[in-house]
C-alpha cells in the first residue's frame, strides 16, 4: 500500500476522532409509584411534592378527578391516575402524595402511592411500550424505561390531564 495513502487514512482518522460528538442528553423524570408499579413523569413539568391532607370530593366530577386539594392558599383539581389508567384502587389507610404540576393553564395535580425518586433517562433509552397493555392505558404513555426499581410508565401528561 503507497505510505501516503496510509498517511492520508491516519490522518482522516484522528480528524474523525477530533470532531466533537454530539452528546445525548438525560431527560430527568420523577418516579412514583402506584400499588408496586413505578411511573415517571418529566421533572420540567413537576411544580412540588406534598402529602394530601384533605381532598374534597366534586360532585358530578368525571371520573378522574379525585377532588379539590388547598396546597398553601390555591386550590388545585386533583386527577386520580389509577382511574385515569384503569388501575384497582388502592385501600389504604396511609395518605397519598399529591404531585403538582406547571405548564397547564389549571392548577393540576395528580395523586400518586408514594415517590421512588428521580431518575435520568436517555431518549435513545425509551422503549415502547409492552404489548399486553390495554390501548386505553397504552394511550396515556410515551414508552417505558429501565430504572433501578424495574421498568417505569413514562407518563404523557398531556393525554393523561385531558379528563
């Protein structure tokens, strides 16, 4: 092989190797849990955490919305995402967490079992969803991810809000 086109093929190499590659970047989302199941939604749509105190029920409400919650002088709708999913409800005596979200033109909030935690997630990372889910369900997600508690519902607050 002629020692120039060796040079030339070296010399592309490093030049490939010298371009900067463009990261990709985690997308951070809260994981909670409903029963043993870990959903996540997108840490940029999460106003705060707080434990429900007192939700008062609306009458003739549709069926996800669990009720008004006061957090701190505004009263915010709260959704109920096991309705929304299609999930059993939970008969627990230990109070839920209401998780607050921004971005919607309502005060919205979600009432959730408890919190796992937060957990960076690659886009590349999102797989679809599992066959087996029910297209109602299937619906209300973007894709799942692996988290260190096992597979987390990446939530699409969009669809899921539009009780």
């Amino acid at each position: 092989m002629d020692p120039e086109a060796i040079l030339a093929a070296i010399e592309q190499q490093q030049n490939s190797e010298a371009e900067p590659r463009e990261e990709e970047e985690r997308v951070s989302y809260l994981g909670f849990y409903l029963g043993p199941e870990v959903y996540g939604l997108p840490l940029d749509q999460l106003r705060e955490v707080a434990r429900v105190t007192h939700l008062r029920r609306v009458p003739g409400a549709p069926a996800g919305v669990a009720g008004l919650v006061n957090l701190r002088g505004e009263i915010l709708c709260a959704l109920d995402v096991r309705e929304i999913l299609g999930l059993p409800a939970q008969a627990s005596t230990v109070s839920p967490f209401l998780v607050a979200l921004r971005g919607f033109g309502d005060p919205l909030g979600l009432i959730v079992d408890s919190i796992a935690d937060i957990y960076a997630v690659l886009p590349s990372e999102i797989d679809p969803l599992p066959a087996t889910w029910p297209t109602e369900r299937a619906a209300c997600f973007i894709g799942t991810a692996r988290v260190p508690v096992g597979l987390m519902g990446l939530l699409d607050l969009a669809r899921v809000t539009k009780v």
